[in-house]
C-alpha cells in the first residue's frame, strides 16, 4: 500500500488576506502535496465582512481545513 506524503501548512491571516487582495486564495487548493490549515484563531482575526466568506467558502470546498487549537505544549530537550 503506498500513501501520498504530504506537507501541511499553517496559514497566518496576513497572507490569507494578501492573497485574497489579488484573487488567488484558490492557488493553495491546487499545489499539489500541500494541505492548508487555518487555525480558528487566525480566522477570528479576519474581520473584514467581504473576506470571511471567502475563507469559509474556501474551508467549505476543502480548499483548507480550519483547525481548532486548544493548548499547546512545548517541550525542550535537556542536556544529558
């Protein structure tokens, strides 16, 4: 059985807001090996009422997936 290895990319608002400023949002969903992930957190960030739609429409077409982030847990490794 092979699987198709693939690379996730966390969005942040100011390039989701870039590119729907040039009408591109839709490259993202078209690169392929790439999954686009838009954290709730940067969603609530996009406020402007024309752009929102967008980025749920996006979503809504598998485009990118919105991921809720509700802890985050770093760790460092110590020296030995």
């Amino acid at each position: 059985m092979t699987t198709d290895a693939h690379t996730i990319i966390v969005t942040d608002a100011n390039v989701l807001i870039n590119l729907m400023h040039v009408t591109r949002l839709d490259m993202c969903a078209r690169l392929p090996g790439y999954e686009f992930v838009v954290p709730d957190h940067v969603r609530e960030e996009i406020t402007d009422a024309t752009q929102r739609p967008v980025v749920d429409g996006a979503v809504a077409r598998g485009a990118f997936r919105l991921e809720a982030i509700t802890g985050l847990q770093l760790s460092r490794s110590s020296p030995s």
